[in-house]
C-alpha cells in the first residue's frame, strides 16, 4: 500500500448551503504493471497554480480546519454557494491531484524498454503524482542526466514546455516580441533565459519593484511594474522598443489584458503614418493562460478592431504541433534543464506537511518566490 492525495467537493457543507471542500491522505495498493510499465517512487513534484486549482477548487481557504492524525490529516474548507455552479462536474469525486513529477524507478514490467529504465531517475505527467509510487509506460518516462536530482527534474514539464510553448507560437502566428505577465515566477525566469538566448525581445510586467530588480539581475531589459504610477506609459514605450503584438497574462482576471491591447494599440499608432478611426490594421493577441486573479476580465475596447483575447492551454498546443516537434521541445528542456529550465523552490514538504495550515497559508496564494515542492517519500527510508 502507498499513501495518494486526494481532493473531494460535496454538495452541500455543514450549514445547508454551499459545500465542502475535503483533502485527505488515502492509502492505495501498488498497482500491477504489465510488461511495458515502470514503478516510480515519487521523490519531487511541484505545486503550480494548476495543481492548486485542482487541490483546493473554489474553496475559500480562509475558512480551512484541519483534523484527522498527525500522519493522516484531513483538510475541510467552505465552498461558497456562489462558486458552486463551477464545480457541478466535479461533486462527489475523490480525485487524485498532481501533475507532474519526479522519481525513481523502483520496479519493471519484463520488456527490455521496461528493464532499462531500473534505476533511473525519470520525470513524468499524467496526473495524481501526489502519490508515494506511480506506474507509467516506460515510453512515457522521460530519463534524466545523469546526476540530475529529482528536485531539479520535478518541473520537467508544465513550465519548460509552457514557456516553450509561448515562443512557438509566437513565431507561428507570426509574431515578433512578447510581452508576459506574472512574469517573475519561476516560469516566467524560464521564459526571459529563453529570449535572450534566442535573440527574441520580452518585455516583462511583474507587480513589486523587487520583482523587477529580481528580472533585470538575470538580464532582463524591458520590465514594467504594473503598481507603478505611469505603468501604462512604460508598457507603451515596452511595446514601442519591441514592437511586440503577442501577450500571455497569467493572471486572466481584472484589466491587465486589456491594457496590455491599450498598449499595444498605442505604440502602434505612434508609428503609424496615417490616422484611421478604426484602429491600426496590425492584429494584437493576448492569451489568457492562467487565473491568478479570479475577478471577471474587465476591458475597454480602446485598441481599434485588429485584436483577439482567449485561451491558451498547454496540452491542447501540444496535441496541434505533432509529435517530431513536442520531442524537440522536450530535447531541449533535457539539454538546458540545470540551466534554462532550473526551477527554485523555498521549502520541501511531506505529504502531512502539505495538509499543515502554515503551509497552506503560503502556497496557497501562489505568490512569486514562494514555490512549494512535494516530496511524497520525504523521511522514508
């Protein structure tokens, strides 16, 4: 048996309304591996905002109690009546959590592909690697560099591949500079390596002046504070050094993404050698890839006709770019990943630690610099 995270929303909570949002330590048999499968003992894996919004649904953790033993704590916390609707698909179901992660692997199936990964320190998605031991295919193992920790293969995936992602797709949409938010995280220091070591213009908008001086340490040239008083004119003069077209908000709230256009359209008529009451004929996008604001998104069509705003995930832009083309990101992330792609972490826990309320009062938020990173067999032999 291995202890596996899991995350439940019932119906109804103890007032009547609402519901109740439960997360709990279970324990699970060992699974069967067939011929091509591995078991890997879980030793990293990270808690993006993903991970959170699957853990803690649309729970007010404000509200969060914690019972059950010190080895098997039981999380409750209030769903509000409001937030309800959105988790229509999900009441009732005890779901595993955890999108990636790293291991070792522990135990094969006899194949020869199976037999060659024992041993070996690998990296894998596909959920609930919340898990003390997962089984996965072996062709869906990517194997680490040698000497490469399980912390620093933790975050092989999402953020890599995410930041990866955002470049290809500027160049296939044909666009020439970025502009990101959100953007001193841990994804977005992946994102500004990756532009400056491809010649490409970023400009980055972070929300605290030591999130700039963080950035502008590592080479960053074009950051803008969107606390600042004149946020908006440094965002244009950005946009005007760039000629950036192409923004990804993880924020997905509020009216960073619609300033974000505001700008755009602004640089683009300072140059414009014409004047037209449609706006400029130069398409503007922003992607909407994530929802650390959850307030409705708020903008004024201030920013001509040329424009788009919707969603951007990474498993749907994987599944359209092919196979030959996710295996030379994927290279890539290999090749650079104690480089490039080195995540920070500011504390490993357990899975009891992670259900404690001083660490919940912390990665929950999701704030900047301070990432958490679960080790599901931390103390084990």
């Amino acid at each position: 048996m291995a202890l596996q995270l899991r995350s439940i929303i019932k119906p109804e909570g103890s007032n009547g309304t609402g519901g109740q949002l439960e997360v709990s330590l279970v324990d699970v048999p060992l699974p069967e591996l067939g011929a091509d499968d591995v078991l890997v003992r879980v030793e990293g894996s990270p808690m993006n905002p993903s991970d959170l919004g699957l853990l803690f649904g649309a729970a007010d953790m404000g509200t969060a109690k914690v019972t059950g033993t010190a080895d098997k704590p039981v999380v409750t916390a209030a769903v509000p009546e409001r937030a309800m609707p959105a988790m229509a698909g999900r009441l009732g179901q005890s779901m595993p959590v955890g999108n990636e992660g790293a291991g070792t692997v522990v135990r094969a199936g006899a194949s020869p592909a199976a037999q060659a990964l024992l041993g070996k320190m690998v990296a894998v998605i596909g959920g609930a690697m919340y898990s003390q031991y997962r089984a996965f295919p072996a062709d869906q193992c990517l194997v680490l560099p040698n000497g490469t920790t399980a912390a620093e293969g933790a975050s092989c995936f999402v953020n890599p591949l995410t930041s990866l992602g955002m470049v290809e797709t500027m160049r296939r949409e044909g666009h020439t500079a970025l502009v990101h938010t959100a953007a001193a995280s841990n994804l977005g220091q992946m994102l500004n390596k990756i532009c400056i070591k491809d010649g490409i213009d970023l400009v980055n908008i972070v929300r605290k002046p030591e999130q700039e001086a963080l950035l502008r340490s590592v080479g960053a040239k074009y950051v803008c504070d969107a606390t600042s008083p004149t946020f908006m004119e440094d965002l244009t003069q950005a946009i005007v050094a760039t000629g950036a077209t192409l923004g990804f908000d993880a924020t997905g709230g509020g009216k960073l993404g619609g300033q974000i256009l505001t700008a755009m359209e602004a640089a683009l008529n300072r140059t414009a050698k014409e004047y037209s009451r449609y706006g400029s004929t130069t398409h503007k996008q922003v992607y909407l890839y994530g929802g650390l604001d959850r307030s409705p998104t708020e903008f004024n069509r201030s920013f001509g006709m040329a424009w788009g705003m919707g969603g951007w995930l990474l498993f749907p832009f994987l599944g359209k770019i092919g196979a030959a083309d996710v295996a030379r990101l994927k290279k890539r992330v290999t090749d650079e990943l104690k480089t490039t792609f080195a995540s920070h972490y500011t504390r490993e826990v357990s899975l009891a630690e992670m259900l404690q309320l001083d660490a919940i009062s912390v990665y929950a938020k999701a704030a900047t610099g301070e990432k958490f990173l679960l080790n599901p067999n931390k103390g084990l032999a």
